[in-house]
C-alpha cells in the first residue's frame, strides 16, 4: 500500500530501515536477554539525527512532526520494540517542553535532546495513580524561587538513563485536577534519586524505575507551563505521543507477520509447506489486512495532528486503541502459526509477543482509550 | 585540513553474475554502490576533520550517475564534492585515470588525500599510487591506522605480508586503507537533506587543464580486453587417509616443496 510520503519520508523511513535491519535487529535478542540498555545504539541512531525528527528545526530539530516520529518507531519497533520504546520515551519527555516550555526553557533543554546528547523522560504514574492520573501524591512546595519535590513516581520508562525529567506534582492539593504542575528535574539534583530497575515481561531493553524526591529543591524558572496546570500538560502531551505508541504497536505486528510468513513457506508437514494449508492461509491474511487498517489509522491519525488539528484526542486514542489491540492478536497468532518454534527463544516472535502487551497498557490503557473516545463521541455529538 | 578522498562508483559485485556462454559479467540491472573500501576511506577522512577540523571534498570521476555517489558521501559527512565528467575521460586506464583525479586535486588544494585500497570491479589497486606519484607526493597503501601527530606530520600502520609496520610520512601526501581501519558510519538525515539539494556540475578536460594526450582512452597504454571467469582446473585431488599427525608433516612437506610456505 503506498501512503504518498514525501521524498524526506521516505528518505526517513529508508535511513530507520536501515539502522534497524543493520544495527538492531541482529542484538535484539541479547538485549531482551539480558535487559542491556541499549546505550550504543541510541548513539548510532543519534548520529543519523534520529532525535532531531521531534524537535522543530529552531532549535536544532528536523521538524518532521508526529508522522516522521511514527516512520521511525514502526521500522526500530520491527527489529527491537525495547529500543523502540527508549527512543520513544524521549520524545514524551520533549514533547512538553515543545508545547509549554518557555523560550529560555527550549534554548536551554531542546538542542541537546534533539542532537541524542541527552535523553529525556516522562514522570506522571505512582502507586496510587495510574488509569487514576489525578490521585497523585507527589507535592511541589513553593519555597521562595524554589520548589521543594517530595514523593515517588513509578514504572518510569528511561527512569535513571535520562538526564531531563518532566515531573507531574501536586502544587495545590484543595485545587484537585488544577493543582497540578509540571517540572523540568535534571538528573543529579540533589534529593532525586532512582529505586530498582524493574523487571519486566517485554520491551526489556528499556529501562523502566521508580524516581524518588526527597526534599528536591528545584529553582522556580523550571516549572513548565502555568501554575495548576499539570494534567493539561500531561494530556496535550499524551493526545500528540499516542499514534507513536500505535506505530510502534503496528511495527511489533509487521514484525511478527513477516517472521511467521517465512517461517509457513519453509516448514513442512504432510508433504506440503503450511503456508499451503488453508487455516494458515486465512490467520495470515487476517493478520495482514489488520496490520494495514492500524497502519493506515496512525498514518491518518499522525497526518491529521501535524495538519495543525486544535483537538485531535479522539484520532489519537482510536490509532493507539486499534494498533495496540492488532499487535497482541498478530504476535499470538505469530506464534501459533510457528507452533512448537514460536514457542521456544530461539525465535523471535515469543519476544514480539511479550513486548506486544505492553501497547495496550501504558501511555494510558485501552480502557482510558476507550473512555476518551466515547466522551469526544458524545461531546461532538451533543455540539451538532 | 583540506582532505579529498577519492570515491568510485562501481556495480555491487555480490550481486553480479557471470553470462555462462561468454563468461562476461552480466552490468545490467546490478546495482551501484560506493565502492566498499572508499567508504573506509571517507568515514578515515570524516573522522580526521572531526578530530583537527578541516574540509572533506569527495572526488569521482565517471559518467553523470557517478553523481549519486558523491550524493551518498554527502549524506556521509562529506563537506562538499566535485564530478569529473567529460566524454575525453572514457576508456580511460588506472594511469589517465590517476592523472585525471590529480590534476582535480591540484585544482582543489590539498593537504591529504584518502582512497580505498582497490576497487571491487577492477582490483588493480594502482590508482592511488598512480595519483601520488603524478603529484609528486609520498604514499603509503594498506593502512589500517592513520594519525596526525603534533608535528603535523602523518602517522601510519601499514600492513605488509608477515604484520604491520609503522611509517611517519610528512605531509602533503596520500594514503589507500584498508578495512581494517574503521568502521564507517551511517549516512544522517541532516546530511540526506542537505545531499538531495546539491547539484554537482561536472568539471571537465578543460576546467582541470588536462593534457588531451594524457586523458582518456588517448591516454591509456593499457585497455581491457575480456573479463572473464577463468576454466577450473581439471586435476584431480588427492585424497590422504590415515593418521592425522603424519599427514599433517606430508602436507607441510609438500607445501614447501611447492613453495607455498
């Protein structure tokens, strides 16, 4: 299917197929193995200007927009969604800066993120707050021109790798959903440490940890955005990062397919190749047509954002939805079709697949999806 | 530091196939690539700008989609590149060929040039030597490490038949490495971007003041005149049986004999 991407797309698209057949995929194994953090390959992908698609080109970025991002993370997600998933994360850590950083605050933090010097990351889960996003216990005390942090924030996707934080915390508890803020934290600062690494089921290159404030003194320039203005930070950044999620999701199923595909071409039984066998023939073509019709709604959902959209919450949950739910079912199916094979480590698809459940958890769980979805349908149609 | 480093487009001979009637390659549809050792070369010459700062220029000479290579070594790192292409250049031989790309070189200025050991379509590996010797400058082929020292002169590890040795060598001068050296990088987008947007008009006989006699098929006392797949031998092998430690002694006694070793 041609998606009409410019020749920069597909020069893009060509350079991330490139760094992900060459340099990735022959690792990705002993990444996930041994949950190495996979340092030297964000420097490669760094030095072919990979962190620059984010950010815009006045502060050293390429400007390509959400559908450069999701050209990236569908080719490294097929090789590796681990690799994927860290360079994503990044971009979730930049993506605040870029709609409510202050022109002293991009100059200072935007150019090293862009060149990979830096990595950045995203802090708004703990504990008690997950799909609860509002029951965050995490404080900001204003203190004179500082603000003093103190809490835990949980399951942190680059947590102790990023050198630049974005902290979601409670400025005013009586002010409930408006009394949150957002905060630029630098690792290093004093009182901002890291729990363990967690250990997780997939995407184990990346590292995933708790961050811990204890009476962390920020100076008062690193609030981000207005006073109380937390959570609206936090979905204008989610709404514009969720079609990556998707890319990513539709990258793992990419994955899965074609190594599944391969492998019924070559396995015989009964005299034939399974590829020959008709419940074969019809997994494939399922799995296939679902592939394209995620592939074709992050596309549209992407396209639509970069266009300049004002509200775009609906599309952007529906690519994530939709994506993340077709990469669980084409990696299961994955391994199906490869039967004992796809069982054992020796294959890659068992990894697609316990990296596939992941897209339908976090940057909000399909459920939240489905909720924002249904309140957009319902606040479009009481608007006509 | 001005560095050149002499590029070749040539056609990627893992995928070519020998016509079995006319044991002659088969050109057509082959893709082209940068020739594998060039691109050794550049990521050597990029690395050395990086270090000591500097230009990189990317040198070819070939027909107009020679073009897409110096795109290639653009999106590279290379700072900027220069076609040599004019119908006088065809048919040339490893010796109009090293004229041509010097007298390119004198033109741009230089203080090193880098090439790739050989190229993979012709093997003769003589052009940079060629090129050396026409402007008049030392060269060292085979390197596998290059460094410049405080005294600005150049240091060397050659390879040889038994190892390596070390040569200092002063500057101007030009070096052939070797893979061995470095591992090349991948192109980035900032330099794809800036690749797509460069036109490279072609310098001619005329722009490098080339002597007509000296360039071209006119300036070759050598010409190709078959590639070819050469017959396999015919012979039979022989087959030793028997214990491993006294075949072992036999087969080192017959490769003395037979002076391979």
């Amino acid at each position: 299917m041609d998606y009409f991407l410019t020749e920069e797309q597909q020069m893009l698209r060509e350079l991330a197929r490139t760094i992900a057949v060459e340099k990735i995929a022959p690792i990705a194994a002993e990444l996930d193995e041994k949950e190495i953090f996979p340092r030297e390959l964000l420097q490669v992908m760094a030095d072919s200007d990979l962190f620059r698609v984010f950010v815009p080109e006045e502060y050293g970025g390429l400007g390509m927009g959400a559908m450069g991002n999701c050209l990236v993370m569908e080719e490294i997600s097929k090789a590796c969604a681990g690799v994927a998933v860290t360079y994503a994360a990044s971009g979730l850590g930049i993506c605040p800066l870029l709609l409510f950083g202050s022109e002293e605050q991009k100059e200072k933090y935007l150019p090293a993120l862009a060149s990979g010097e830096k990595l950045a990351a995203f802090a708004l889960t703990e504990a008690e707050a997950g799909s609860d996003a509002a029951n965050i216990r995490t404080t900001a005390t204003a203190d004179g021109d500082e603000f003093i942090l103190n809490g835990t924030k949980q399951w942190i996707t680059n947590g102790g790798e990023a050198d630049v934080y974005i902290v979601i915390a409670m400025t005013d508890k009586a002010k409930g959903v408006r009394g949150a803020s957002a905060f630029i934290v630098e690792k290093g600062t004093p009182g901002f440490s890291f729990g363990k690494k967690e250990k997780k089921m997939g995407i184990r290159a990346s590292a995933t940890s708790e961050l811990i404030f204890e009476d962390c003194r920020i100076p008062r320039e690193n609030l981000l955005g207005r006073r109380g203005t937390g959570y609206i930070v936090a979905m204008r950044t989610l709404d514009r990062t969720r079609p990556g999620v998707g890319a990513q999701a539709v990258g793992i199923a990419q994955g899965a397919m074609e190594v599944a595909l391969r492998y019924a071409r070559e396995r015989v039984q009964f005299g034939q190749p399974i590829s020959s066998f008709q419940a074969i023939q019809h997994m494939l073509a399922d799995m296939a047509t679902q592939i394209e019709a995620a592939r074709a709604l992050v596309y549209s959902a992407a396209r639509f954002i970069d266009s300049g959209a004002k509200e775009f919450s609906k599309e952007a949950s529906m690519a994530k939805l939709f994506a993340s739910d077709t990469a669980m079912k084409v990696t299961v199916d994955a391994v199906q079709i490869m039967g004992g094979s796809g069982y054992m480590r020796d294959y890659p698809v068992e990894k697609m697949m316990r990296d596939a459940k992941i897209t339908q958890i976090y940057e909000g769980t399909n459920q939240i999806q489905r909720n924002v979805i249904a309140l957009e349908l319902i606040k479009e149609s009481v608007k006509q | 530091m001005r560095i050149i480093v002499c590029i070749k487009q040539v056609p990627d001979t893992a995928e070519v196939k020998i016509n079995r009637e006319t044991n002659t390659l088969i050109r057509e549809g082959v893709p082209s690539i940068i020739n594998p050792f060039d691109l050794h070369a550049l990521e050597e010459g990029i690395r050395i700008r990086e270090k000591h700062g500097g230009t990189v220029t990317a040198l070819t000479m070939g027909p107009a989609q020679a073009g897409e290579a110096l795109r290639e070594a653009v999106a590279l790192g290379a700072d900027d590149a220069v076609l040599l292409s004019d119908r006088a250049f065809a048919g040339a031989d490893t010796l109009a060929t090293a004229y041509t790309l010097a007298k390119a070189a004198e033109k741009i200025g230089f203080d090193l040039i880098l090439c790739g050991r050989q190229a993979i379509d012709g093997d003769t590996a003589q052009v940079g030597p060629g090129m050396a010797e026409c402007l008049a400058i030392p060269h060292v082929t085979c390197i596998r490490r290059l460094a410049v020292t405080e005294t600005e002169k150049f240091r060397v590890e050659r390879m040889t038949d038994d190892g390596y040795e070390t040569l200092e060598v002063k500057g101007p001068a030009l070096f052939t490495v070797i893979r061995e050296i470095n591992t090349p990088r991948l192109p980035s987008l900032r330099g794809m971007l800036r690749a797509k947007k460069m036109a490279f008009e072609p310098w001619t006989a005329a722009t490098i003041n080339a002597e007509a006699e000296r360039i071209g098929l006119s300036g070759s006392p050598t010409w190709v005149v078959k590639v070819f797949n050469p017959p396999l031998p015919d012979g039979q092998g022989e087959v030793w049986q028997g214990d491993s430690a006294e075949n072992a002694a036999k087969l080192i006694a017959v490769l003395r004999e037979r002076q391979f070793v």
